[in-house]
C-alpha cells in the first residue's frame, strides 16, 4: 500500500536537513502498535513489528514549501504550517484502513520549535491507488537508490553508480535477497516466478545523481549512506515489481532510500 500524507505543524519550525532516520523511526513506532492480525500476519514472513525486523517499506523525502535553508547549521525552517510525505509498505490490502488509522494515532516528533521538540499530526490522507504492474516498467527514483557491490574481492560497501558495467548484478541480487526474504527464502523457481527465457535487465535512462545522507545512531549503526536518483526501466517478474514498488529498490529503504514513482 501506499499512503499519501499531509501532515500540520507550526510555522516556524525548525528540522535538520537529514530527517530519514526520525521518520523511519516514527513508521517503526507506529507498526509496533498494530493489532494481532496485522501482526500474524507479518510474522508468517518471518518478522516481527515489535524487534523492528520488518523492513518491507520505504518513504518519500518530505515535500516542503515555503522554506529558507541555513546551509551552515543543515536545517531547514518551515514558512508554512503544512508538509507532505508518502510512505509506502508491503502488506496485505486487507490492513490498510488500519494502518491509516494508526498513523493518525501517532504524532511524528521532528525537529524543534521555540528550542522543544516539534510535532507534526496527520492532517489529511489518502490511500493511493494500485498502478497496473506489468514486466517492463520505467521509475523515477524519488529518494535515493543505494546499491553495494556483491562482487568477491571487492572491497565491503563499496557504492557502485549506476552506470557500472556490473551495477544491474547488484541491482537484481538485492531485489531477489529482499524479496525472498518475505517469501521465507523460498526459491524463485519453487515461486514459478523464475522463467530462463525472461532475463531480468536494467537500463539507466538520463544521468544518475549522487546523494549523500547522514543518519542519527540506529541500531545498524549506519552512519552514512550514499545513493543516486536517477530515472530507470526494468524488466521483472511482476510479482518483484511490485514488490519493490512498495518495499522500495536497493538496500536500506526502510531508512528512506529506494522510493520511486512511475515515469
């Protein structure tokens, strides 16, 4: 599912320029809330809400105007009481209306205002639309895609740009290892989702753009990541489309990389 959020605050408040970790906190936070069918449901994948292993979600960066940006303390200042956010998970249609009504639950802490901690509260949703998935789709990134090489000998996180000879490799082996990883690793001939005849491919359209986030202590102790927005086709099963679509692309979307948008 896909939620579009708008979500109120008081002018004047004051957040850092790199907000994803307090806002995948605020989705972890939410999810731990969530009622027992929600929760069986997540644990037949293997997870559990409540140890914040279930990372089958990704958001959008917020969407901010007016504002003015201090470049030497990395903080934006909101001239308005409204921002915009989208957060998209891989769950059973079937809780939607739940989790929306657990969103709404639970203001989400950002920033300061006046020197104390600022809140923000659902203001108004929507639950967006499911696209028509096909095999070859094109996708814009929205936030950025991370993607580390799965090359032998290569040096540990070694970032690889999208233009990489060997980029798609990576790019597909994460895809596979999240997905199945939802699927109780399942294999995806057990899954009939892997067909010879149907390579996956990746094609870079335009030019990638690098992106560089810094995190607040998590438990991955994750500092940095870096990754590249960029405008994309892929050819996939499309029970992996949509997958991604909704549990972001690359690694680490649960701390806000891998959100796309149809082209």
């Amino acid at each position: 599912m896909r939620i579009q959020f708008s979500l109120s605050c008081q002018k004047g408040t004051i957040i850092p320029i790199n907000y994803q970790s307090e806002i995948s906190n605020w989705i972890f936070t939410v999810l731990s809330k969530s009622g027992a069918e929600l929760s069986q449901w997540v644990q037949q994948r293997g997870f559990d809400l409540t140890s914040r292993n279930f990372k089958l979600f990704t958001f959008s960066p917020l969407a901010i105007y007016p504002y003015e940006m201090d470049q030497v303390k990395q903080e934006f200042k909101l001239l308005g009481n409204q921002v915009k956010l989208s957060i998209a998970l891989y769950i059973d249609q079937a809780f939607e209306q739940q989790v929306v009504h657990l969103f709404r639950q639970v203001p989400l802490q950002l920033g300061t205002l006046d020197g104390r901690p600022a809140q923000f509260e659902v203001k108004h949703w929507q639950i967006m639309p499911r696209p028509n998935f096909k095999d070859s789709m094109q996708f814009k990134a929205v936030s950025p895609i991370s993607v580390t090489t799965v090359e032998e000998g290569k040096v540990a996180n070694l970032y690889l740009l999208p233009d990489a000879e060997n980029y798609d490799v990576s790019f597909f082996h994460h895809v596979v290892r999240r997905f199945k990883a939802a699927y109780q690793y399942k294999s995806l001939v057990n899954l009939k989702l892997l067909d010879p005849s149907f390579p996956m491919e990746f094609k870079l359209l335009g030019q990638a753009k690098s992106r560089l986030i810094h995190l607040k202590p998590n438990p991955e102790g994750i500092t940095q990541l870096r990754g590249f927005v960029y405008e994309f086709e892929v050819k996939l099963p499309v029970p992996l489309v949509e997958f991604c679509y909704y549990a972001g692309f690359g690694e680490f979307p649960h701390l806000g990389f891998g959100f796309v948008e149809m082209k």
